[in-house]
C-alpha cells in the first residue's frame, strides 16, 4: 500500500516537472542558458 502512494507520489512529481520545463515562458530562460557553453565571454544578451 504505502509502496502505491510512494510511486503515485513519484508519478506526480514527474509530471510536474515535466510541466514546469516545458512551459512556453521557460524557453528564452532555457536558450540562454544552453548558450552560456559556447559563449567565449560568458555574456548572457541576446544576439540578433
């Protein structure tokens, strides 16, 4: 029984993140930050 609740609880935690990672106002916060390893000067700005 607890064993259930444990991975429902598991179940739900990785939906939520999933969510949260996917959300549409994430992605210029996730672009800049995959950036940031071939950015020689380390700038965060956006390049046109």
């Amino acid at each position: 029984m607890i064993s259930g609740i444990v991975t429902l609880l598991m179940l739900l935690l990785f939906v939520a993140i999933w969510a949260w990672a996917w959300m549409p106002s994430r992605r210029a916060e996730f672009d800049r930050a995959a950036r940031l390893v071939l950015d020689e000067e380390g700038e965060t700005e956006d390049r046109p």
